[in-house]
C-alpha cells in the first residue's frame, strides 16, 4: 500500500479520504448507535466497558481523557468515580456522536467538557491526564501509530492508556464468527438504521485492525510500556493496556 493510501474496510482509498468517509457512517448510524451496540453484542458491550474501567486506575480525584467517546458510555462511567476533584474530558471526531454523548451527559447531571478533535492531533498538553481511553474508535483511524503516540504524550508520567477494540477471534469461532459478521449484522443495520452499508464497513474494518500481538508491538513501538492485553469474549474484542513511565 503506497503512503497516501490506506484501508477503508476492505477497499483502497487516499488517507484524504477516510476521514470523510468514517464521518458519514457515523452520522448516519449515531441516532440508532446504542440500541445497535445492544442488539449486535446482546449486551455484552457494556460488560466489555466494565471490565475497562475496572482495569484503569481510576479513581476519587483522576484526569480523564475518553478519545472517540461516542456516546459517552465511558466518560459517564469515569465522572461518576472521579467525583467533584477529577475531571473527565469527552472528545470525538464526529459532531454528531459527540453532540449525543454531551447531551446525554447533561442529561444525567455531568457537565462534562466534549471537545471535536482529531485523535491524531489531540488540543491538550503533555503529561495532563491520569488515564487516556479509546473504546472502538482506534480502527477508524488512519495513521494508529500517530493516535497512540498523541495518547501517550497527554498522559502523565505513571498514567495509563486503555484501548478497548474488536480483535481477532478464536479460530475454531471464525466461520460462525464471519457468517453473523457479514450475514447477520448488515441485515439488523438495515432494519434499524436503514443503512447496511455501513454494518458492512463495520464488520471490514473489524478484519483490517491489527491482532492482538500486533497492535501490542505498535503500543510498545510509541513508547508504551508494561503493555499487556486481556482476551474477551474469546477474542472478539480485546483490552489494551500500556503505561507511560
């Protein structure tokens, strides 16, 4: 793949691109996310989100930073355990996921700050929070190893970085795993969302991340260290966790 390309699911296109491209899926899909997330994972997303913020430190007092915060599942989860002394910041590329995860939050009594950003260039300074999360949102990016890099550099020195995200499945689950991917989760997108287009990209995307080995050696390669993973659902999403040190 040349450098000013790269992968848009399984297709080419210019890094120009990709951006515009992952911002019309979520502005397509962002009224009917949540109700999606629970219809495709049967809810298991949310044990997913909870055994992240279990294994991220947080606690009374934390700086949060929740990179691709969507609908606020995460940022909601950290305000409520960082009390009045922490902060939790929600930041999402797309205006119309983080229009929903502010308002949400409102909603809920947490004014959290939401800033639009680029996780590739994050319009914070370095060494400024205590955690750093990005819960499905690394795939969509373009240059990964960028991302993380701008994630490690907000961090403070002892901070930790979490990234949540499909991996690649158990192999004995792969055909069933393929066949619910790329039969079943195009069709319920359909239903719900009127849009099958971009479940397919969904399910693509999936396949393009790195596995679960790789993406640990990118961590390391931005000068992550202590990087371990944890297996969940036997693979299907997997939990990154690096230290800044």
């Amino acid at each position: 793949m040349s450098d000013n390309t790269t992968h848009f699911g399984f297709q080419k296109v210019n890094e120009s691109e990709k951006a515009r491209k992952v911002a019309d899926v979520f502005d397509s899909v962002a009224s009917r996310y949540d109700l999606m997330n629970d219809l495709m994972s049967g809810g298991l997303h949310r044990l997913w989100k909870a055994f992240t913020i279990a294994q991220s430190g947080v606690r009374e007092g934390s700086r949060v930073l929740d990179i691709a915060g969507g609908t606020g599942d995460l940022s909601l989860a950290f305000a409520k355990k960082v009390g009045k002394s922490g902060q939790v910041v929600l930041t999402d590329i797309n205006d119309a996921m983080l229009s929903r995860g502010r308002d949400r939050l409102l909603d809920k009594g947490y004014p959290v700050p939401a800033t639009q950003c680029n996780a590739e260039f994050i319009p914070f300074k370095d060494d400024t929070f205590d955690c750093v999360t990005v819960a499905f949102g690394l795939r969509n990016m373009t240059h990964k190893d960028h991302a993380l890099a701008e994630m490690r550099r907000v961090l403070k020195p002892g901070g930790r970085l979490l990234v949540l995200e499909f991996s690649h499945v158990w192999k004995p689950l792969a055909p069933l795993y393929d066949f619910y991917s790329f039969n079943v989760i195009p069709k319920v997108g359909q239903l719900v969302t009127q849009d099958a287009a971009s479940y397919q990209y969904l399910a693509e995307s999936i396949r393009m991340h790195p596995d679960q080995e790789t993406l640990k050696g990118i961590m390391e390669s931005v000068g992550l260290e202590k990087v371990e993973y944890f297996n969940l659902s036997l693979g299907i999403v997997a939990l990154h966790r690096g230290y800044k040190f």
